[in-house]
C-alpha cells in the first residue's frame, strides 16, 4: 500500500456494486474523496476485474485516497495459479500514487464498523486510522 495522510468525502461501499454502477446515473462523484471498499464471496480474479473496471472509468484517477475493508472469503483457492487478493489489489491501484491501506474493519464481518457516506473523513495510511472529522448523525 502507499502511505500518505489526507482529508476528503467518504464514498464507496461493496466493490461488487461499485463496479456496477460505473458509467451509470447512480455512480458516485469520486473527486477527491476517500474511496472505500469491500467485498465477499469473490476470488481475486474476480475482484481483479472489477477493480479494472473502476479504473478504466477514471474513477480512481480522482480519488483523493482508497481504503480497503475486509474482504471476506476472497482468498483463491489453495490449489489454484492465481494472485493473492493483496497482490490483486497491490497490482491494480499502485500506480495510482494516491494512499491507500488495506484490512480496516469494514465489510462483511461480525465485528464491523460502519462508515457513514458522504462525510468528511481523513485517512493516515502511516498510522493505519480513518477519523471521521464531522458527525455521522444529525441532532
């Protein structure tokens, strides 16, 4: 992963339905935002694929950050030629030259955190921390 500190908008959610929605209405505005993502159930092939799709629609290209949640039942098979999901992901968004960390503890996991979209965040990628810089809530 890259190491790096900035501020921006939380955007993002289950990469599976991030890959979907690229090039539609209902894409979200990735500019300078810190772009979260997660997954379940997908191999790194797969998750190979939909990462390029983001990428190819310059979505990541304006993503001030990406943070990587858990990605649950992800790894490839043992008996299979394949990437690791880490090097999946590592070969990817490196190049992006944007921070980026891997393993925060959002996704589908029993003990989660829940990230509240479109608030203010910063991600420190040298500390490992996310700290939301407003109210996930109104009063």
């Amino acid at each position: 992963m890259r190491y790096g500190k900035v501020a921006g908008t939380l955007i993002g959610g289950n990469l599976s339905l991030l890959s979907s929605m690229a090039g539609t209405e209902w894409e979200p505005d990735y500019k300078d935002a810190i772009t979260f993502i997660e997954d379940i159930g997908e191999k790194p092939y797969r998750v190979d694929r939909m990462l390029t799709q983001l990428r190819q629609s310059g979505n990541f290209k304006e993503s001030a950050a990406i943070a990587y949640g858990i990605f649950n039942d992800c790894a490839a098979p043992e008996d299979e030629d394949s990437l690791s999901l880490e090097e999946t992901i590592n070969d990817r968004t490196t190049d992006l030259n944007i921070p980026s960390f891997y393993g925060l503890s959002f996704g589908h996991i029993k003990d989660q955190f829940t990230l509240p979209i479109g608030i203010e965040a910063e991600l420190d990628t040298r500390n490992s921390t996310l700290t939301l810089l407003e109210s996930a809530v109104e009063d």
